[in-house]
C-alpha cells in the first residue's frame, strides 16, 4: 500500500488535532452540566472515538520482518525421512 505524501498527512494530522481540541474545549465550557456523573453523560464523549480513529491510522506502520524458512532444512517437501520418503 503506497504511503500518504508527507504534506497531505500533516495537514489531516492538524486539523483532526484542531477539531479534537476544539471539541474537548467545548465539553470543557459546560460547566453547568456535570457530564461524569449523569447516566448519559458518556453520550457527550463519544465523538471522541473517531478523533482517536484518525490518529491510529495517521501512525506509520511497522516494518514486517522476513519470515524463517520452515525447521527441518527440507523445504516442506513432506515425508519424515530426509529424502522426502516415508517408511511405514
């Protein structure tokens, strides 16, 4: 899968951190309503999730490692014997 450019990822890494601060800054400002301690006080927090979501796909993934060729040395060619036979 071919990377983001460099200057596309941090501007949508900018504006996701400015709307996410945005959005805290107002649950912040409703200091007339105690958000943590009413039962549906968690609805306010979940448009956090997909501020969350974007910053986890913003992340470069991992380099994979090369995988091990099979133990044995025998390539999987099957069989228990060297050679590739089987003795009943």
């Amino acid at each position: 899968m071919p990377s983001m450019k460099p200057m596309l990822k941090r501007g949508i890494w900018i504006v996701n951190t400015l709307g996410f601060a945005l959005f805290l800054f107002w649950l912040a400002s409703m200091s007339d309503r105690q958000l943590l301690r009413e039962q549906d006080g968690i609805l306010y927090f979940l448009p956090c999730v997909p501020f969350l979501f974007v910053f986890v796909l913003l992340l470069e993934p991992k380099p994979r490692k090369p995988s091990a060729p099979p133990p044995g040395g025998n390539g999987g060619s099957g069989g228990g014997e060297p050679d590739g036979s089987s003795r009943p």
